[in-house]
C-alpha cells in the first residue's frame, strides 16, 4: 500500500460547482461576486476550488489564484494578492499594467518595487488607499476583456492588510466582472478569530454568501474509493472507512494507506491535534460536553479498543469546546 493515496477522479460536489458555476455566470453578465468557500481541515476544499478553476478558464474566465501562508512569526503583508496578482506584472509596455495612469502604476509600487519611480515608494495611510484603489483599477481594466475570477485560499491564516484589501475590492466592485472566491478553515475560525468579524460583516452587507463544503456521503465515499484502488472497494470496507473518517476526504486516504502499518501516520494526527496545540491551558482543560471529532489512533478501519488510561482531549466542531476522554488512542465521534 502507498504512503499516500488519492483518487484521480473528481468525485462528487455537483451542489457546491453548481453554486460556483453560476457566480460565474452572473459575474459575466456585469454582476460582482463574492463567495466564501468553508469547511474543516481535509474536506476537500482545495481540489474543489482546482477543479472549479478549470472550468471557470474552459467558459473564459481570468483566473488568479493566491494562497496565504502561516508563519511562524511576524506576517506578511498582501502576501496571496501580490502572488495572484504576478503573472500581470509584466515590462512596462506591455499587459494590463500598461494601460493604466502613471500615477496609479507608482501606487502598485508599494506591492511591486519594480514598478516604482525613481521618487521611491510612500508608505503613509494615503499611499494605502491609493494601493487599494490601484489594485482595484487592475481588477477592473481586466474585467472590461472578460470575467475574472480571483481565488484567495486559506484565508484564516491572512494578515489583516490582506483582509482589509479584500474587503475594500468586494465592497467597491458591484458592477464589475469579477468573481472573489476565499477559501477558510471552518475548524480554525472561533469566534475570537479575526476572520470571524471579517465573514460576518460580508455576509450582512449581501456582498457575500457563504458555502460550506460538506463531508461524503457514503456513495461518494465508494466513488472516491473505486478511484483509489482501480475497482469497487468491499462494502464494508468502505462503510468502516466512511465511519472512522468521519465523511472527510483526507483522513479517509490517509487511513487507507496507513491499514497496513496499523498507526495513524503523524500528517494526519497533526491535522486531528493542532487546533488543541492552538488553545491556551485553561480551554484544554475545560470540561464542557462536546461531541469529538478525532479519530482513532489505530489505523485499521476496523475498531479496536484500548488498555491506555491517560486523558486525551477532544473538540467540539465550531465551538473550539474541549472534554476529556480517558484513551488517549480513541478518538471517534459519539
């Protein structure tokens, strides 16, 4: 069995590309959209924003993608938007870039220091509102050819100036041609969360909808199976998998590849674990009743008790709420 294992095929989402195909559609008949892409960790958001890319180009769409990072310090300030917006920044001759005021190619300076005159790059809150204006402009010079889609994924781990860009293009662009898709980490936004406040004022404002992305069902799971391994999987192999993976994409793969080393492989307990690292000693120690969402140590689909006593902690999706367990090893959902 392969360390890791992923199906060729595309499988299922017809709902959720349907929805996006259709922000595409009104994008292109002159209306601005905004959707905010959610789900947990694993649920298969980015090859769903891969494949949606695909079909945006093939109805003749722009597509710019930028992904945002996490750092272990410090940020990064407009980081998935000087990356989506790169392959635009050409010779001064030549692209979008080009037809744009001298005055507003200085202010894309601040993002893109070859663009700077030899007056050098401003750096004070009026230089601010002149980027986002800019970058707007480009947005829409673009727009005025054909539809642009621009894709911002893993949003919850944004800077605040990237937020704050975003926010500033999807309020200020209703009748351009452009389609704003941000990916998030549902399992990673609480509400103390920045990007909380962010999502909330979006979608109170109609400037944006929300659309979650939602486990497997069991005839995905097959699918996503037969797939993986070239033919129908056992049924009752794919009922435990579906079951201990909980409907998720990613722990399923990994839990098949893992079957015969008989342990949970560390990329996916570091998936299961690291909203528990993020939480200060008190939350992990608060008893409130929640219904967990790890999985097993073990990776057999099949399950298997254990002998171990020491307390392990579980959290509640969406509520970041924590209880203890007494095996460390079992972690399934009740």
């Amino acid at each position: 069995m392969p360390s890791r294992v992923s199906s060729p095929r595309f499988v299922g989402r017809a709902a959720e590309l349907a929805t996006l195909d259709a922000a595409v559609a009104r994008t292109a008949a002159g209306q601005s959209a905004a959707v905010l892409l959610a789900g947990d960790a694993g649920i298969g958001k980015s090859r769903l924003v891969a494949e949606f890319e695909r079909r945006a180009q093939d109805a003749g769409a722009e597509v710019l993608v930028g992904e945002c990072v996490e750092l272990t310090e410090g940020e990064l300030p407009y980081g998935p938007i000087v990356a989506a917006l790169r392959p635009l920044i050409g010779p001064a001759d030549d692209g979008p870039i080009a037809a744009l005021h001298p005055a507003v190619r200085g202010a894309l300076a601040r993002l893109w220091p070859e663009l700077a005159d030899s007056g050098g790059v401003e750096q004070d809150e009026f230089a601010r509102g002149q980027l986002f204006e800019a970058v707007h402009r480009v947005l829409a010079v673009l727009a005025a050819e054909r539809p642009v889609v621009l894709i911002i994924e893993d949003l919850h781990w944004a800077d605040r100036s990237t937020r704050d860009l975003l926010a500033f293009l999807i309020r200020n662009a209703p009748h351009e041609r452009v389609l704003f898709v941000a990916s998030y980490r549902t399992d990673e936004v609480n509400r103390r969360h920045p990007l909380h406040q962010f999502i909330s004022e979006l979608e109170r404002s109609g400037r944006a909808e929300r659309l979650t992305v939602p486990a497997f069902d069991l005839f995905e799971r097959r699918e996503q199976l037969t797939g993986i391994l070239g033919e129908e999987p056992d049924p009752r192999l794919a009922r435990r998998l579906h079951e201990r993976s909980e409907g998720n994409p990613f722990f399923a793969e990994e839990l098949l590849a893992a079957a015969d080393a008989g342990m949970l492989p560390d990329s996916l307990l570091d998936a299961l674990l690291a909203r528990v690292e993020r939480l200060t000693d008190p939350a992990r120690r608060s008893p409130s009743s929640a219904s967990p969402t790890l999985a097993r140590r073990r990776a057999s689909p099949t399950p298997s008790g254990s002998s171990r006593s020491q307390p392990a902690l579980r959290t509640a999706p969406g509520r970041n709420d924590l209880r203890p367990i007494r095996d460390p090893r079992r972690v399934v959902r009740s």
